[in-house]
C-alpha cells in the first residue's frame, strides 16, 4: 500500500532575530540628493525556519524619508517574512534628506526599522548625517558678472545641458576662504574669466572634490572633471588659488585642450591654437595648493604662464605636470611625486615640458616659445626616469633641485641644471600618509641645501605656513 503525506513546514517558536548591526548609519548625505545604498543582514541560525510577521519602517521623520528593501521586494512595510533554517536575508536601505533642520550646519536625523516575530519586537536603527548646501547645476556666469560663493554651506556642482559651472570671458567668480566645493559626476569648474580661490589659513582652506563622502570613495580619482581653464583671443582666463587641495578628479587642474583631447569636444567654442600668442596666454597663479589623486594630470598647461610657489603634485595616472606648446612656467618651491596608487598605475615621467604639440583638429605641429624656470623643486617617483623634455626645449633651467633623472642624460643636458641632485632618495617622513616633509632623522637630502627665490613669499614659509630657514630646504615642505 502507498502512502502519501503533506510536509507541514515546521518554525521556531522564540522571538530574538540576529542582526548584522544594531545600527545602519549613513555617511553625510546632501539634501535632495540620494544616498548610496547600504545594508544589513538578518540571521536565522536555528534549526527551524522563523517567520517574521511584521516588518515595517517606523517612519518617525519626515524630513528623510528613508527606502527599504527587503530580500529584494521594495516597500515600506511586509508581513510573514520566512527565513529558512541556518540561513539569512538581506535589507537594503536608502536615504533622501529633504528639509534641513538647520540650514547651515550637518544635522543628523534617526529612523527605525521594526521586526516582530512571534510578539517579540525588535528594532535596527536608521542613523543618517545630513547637510544642506547650495546647488550649481549647469550654471554659466556671462561676460560681466561678478559672483561670490560663500562659506556658509557646501557648494555642489552638478552637470546639467553644461558639465557643470562655467565662467566666461570677462566674468569673475570669487570663492570665500572655508569653501568646500564638491563636484558631481561628469561635471566640473570651466573657467574663461577669473576664479580667485585664496583661503587665509589652512584651518580655512579651500577644498574641491568629488560628491561621494562615503569611505570607498575616498581619494578615489576620476569622480569629476577638474578646474578646466580656457583661453581667448581678447580677455585672458586667469585662476589665482592659495591654499586650496583638489582631489577625485579626471585632470586636477588643466588646460581645456586636453578635455577636448579626451572627449572630441568643445566646451566652450574656441579655436583652440590657431592665433594665439603669449599676449592673450592664460595665468595660473597657484600658492601652496595640493593637486593630487587625478586620473589623467594633476597640472596640464599649454602656453600659459604658470607660478607655481609651495605647491604639492602627485598621484596621477599619467604625467603629474605636463607644460608645452611653450610658455612660461615657474615653479619654486614645489614637490612632483608619483609612484601610482590604489587606483593608479605610474607609466609616464612625472614632469614633461615641452615646446611644441600635434593639435587634434588638424594634426598639425605647433609650436611655442617656452620660457621655464624650476627652483627648490623635487620630481621623484617610481620610473627610472622621471622627466621628459623636447631636445629643442633650450630655455628650461633647474636650480637646487632634486630630480630623478637618468644620469647620461643629465651630463649630456647638464647646462640645463644648476647645483642639482639627481637619483638621490628624497627620504620624506612617510609618503603613505601624505607626509612629504624632509626627515631630518632619515637624513633627506633636501634639508638646507636650497636657494632663496625672487618670491618673498617661497623664502618665508612653506606649503602648510611653516617657517623656513635662511638656508631653505628643498621641495614643498620644509623639514624643520
């Protein structure tokens, strides 16, 4: 005889559920724009499977409305959840923070999640930091105007029918000390006009990067474009930043040829190479700046003139400073480094300064007369070499620097370099930490072997406002 029977599903009769936290919490989140999604897990691992009756947001603000999934079903509230025996699901949630409580300052809001099983109430907290700021999507500044950013809030830059904010031809945008700008995907700061970004302190300084504030994107490079600078043939683009750290982008700070050269576009429409000269050259005039974790350059310029003084560089995925087409540059006082990172790899010197390049509209060779002074500086990294110049590129000249650089090629070039070191480790404090100070205890070679500059400022103190000595050190930072 055959005997067929039902298996009637068996659970457990207790309540307590374990979960992978107690608290979900949420890094800083800017109003009206979404979370990314993060996640807890609930555990079964009872030999009987456990239904769960009740789960259900508890709502408790309405100024952040928070979104769940649960096992991959979204809603905000679900009944006779089953977990099978020794196993566990998943809950996703997601935030939105929409009316700040105070407008200026984070805020942080709370929120529950509530699980009943078997009468037995148990609850994950939702914590979430919220910040209002003040949003550009796609703005353009026109000819004329004169705009101040203020350090009360954040600034967000967002791409719309632009990639970002613009500042034309004979407009200016000021930037208040104690501004944090943070720069959305796809967009960035195009600049025709003037940017004037100077902090009066490091405790004040000026910081652009990417939007993300969660931990995985931390120094993570590629999340925006950049401080792209344009030219014109009738007003010249100008930026004068002090104090200011650019971090997360596709290519720090840089002429916009190069955004063309990687994307096949105009941001603006200038014809960029064709009857230009020095006269209408943009200026770049950067104190103690730091440029670093930039996919592409952290400094891209074509025949501008660039003072660079205390500045740090490094990090890149391809040259760490790339001058051509001619111009001036100047540098005094400043570190380029890279040996790659997390999310980079080093292939290309750290510094190339040349006289000529092929432009992408007509693959046509041009050319520039190049002016470069390099004072006090360190061009170090990973390479066997770590600089690269057009043979023909005369006017370059190093005095008391540090330069990783192959030694044939600096004998056969030696007119070019005046008391230099070359090849000697640079013995930094601790470069994993960002520390790029001479180490007197590790005996650097750079402490007080440098010159005193033209640049009062370069003489006195260096890149984080420290005093130097009346013998400098050389680089960025001075050692004691």
């Amino acid at each position: 005889m055959l005997t067929q029977s039902c298996r009637k599903e068996s659970f457990r009769d207790n309540g307590a559920l374990e979960f992978s936290t107690d608290t979900l919490s949420f890094d800083t989140v800017f109003t009206q724009l979404a979370s990314t999604t993060r996640f807890f897990k609930i555990y079964n691992k009872e030999s009987k499977a456990v239904k769960i009756s009740s789960i259900r947001l508890l709502d408790l603000q309405t100024d952040a409305p928070f979104r769940m999934n649960v096992d991959g079903v979204v809603g905000k509230q679900f009944s006779d959840v089953e977990i099978p025996a020794k196993d566990s699901i998943y809950v996703f949630v997601e935030v939105t923070v929409k009316n700040p409580q105070n407008p200026n300052n984070p805020f942080v809001i709370a929120d529950a999640i509530e699980f009943v099983t078997n009468g037995v109430a148990q609850n994950v907290v939702l914590e979430v930091w919220g910040q209002d700021a003040y949003y550009h999507k796609g703005e353009i500044y026109a000819t004329g105007q004169t705009v101040t950013w203020t350090n009360d809030k954040p600034h967000i830059i967002l791409a719309s029918s632009f990639p970002g904010v613009g500042v034309d031809e004979g407009a200016t945008l000021n930037i208040q000390s104690g501004c944090k700008i943070f720069a959305g995907n796809n967009s960035g700061l195009f600049v025709y006009g003037t940017l004037n970004a100077q902090a009066n302190s490091w405790s004040d300084s000026i910081v652009f990067r990417g939007l993300r504030l969660e931990s995985f994107y931390r120094d993570k490079p590629a999340q925006w474009w950049g401080i792209i600078y344009g030219r014109n043939t009738s007003l010249i683009a100008q930026l004068n930043l002090q104090r200011v750290v650019v971090n997360e982008t596709f290519f720090g700070i840089a002429d916009e040829y190069i955004f063309n050269l990687a994307f096949q576009q105009m941001v603006f429409p200038n014809s960029l190479l064709k009857n230009y000269s020095s006269a209408t050259a943009s200026k770049l005039n950067l104190t103690q700046c730091i440029v670093k974790n930039a996919q592409n350059t952290a400094l891209f310029a074509l025949n501008a003139e660039v003072n660079a003084v205390n500045c740090l560089f490094h990090t890149t995925g391809s040259n760490v400073a790339a001058l051509a087409l001619g111009g001036v540059y100047n540098l005094n006082h400043c570190t380029i480094y890279n040996t790659g990172g997390k999310y980079l790899q080093h292939k290309q010197e750290a510094l190339l300064i040349a006289d000529k390049i092929v432009a992408i509209e007509d693959n046509g060779l041009y050319a520039g007369v190049l002016n470069t002074q390099i004072a006090n500086t360190v061009v170090w990294g990973s390479l066997d070499n770590e600089f690269r110049f057009t043979d023909d590129a005369d006017a370059i000249r190093f005095d008391h620097c540090l330069l990783k650089f192959k030694q044939d090629s600096a004998t056969k070039y030696a007119s070019k370099f005046i008391d230099c070191k070359f090849n000697d480790q640079p013995k930094f404090k601790d470069v994993g930490k960002e520390d790029f100070t001479p180490s007197d205890s590790l005996g650097s070679p750079l402490i007080d072997v440098g010159i005193l500059g033209s640049v009062p400022s370069a003489n006195s103190v260096d890149l984080f406002d420290r005093a130097r000595s009346s013998v400098p050190d050389i680089g960025a930072l001075e050692g004691k």
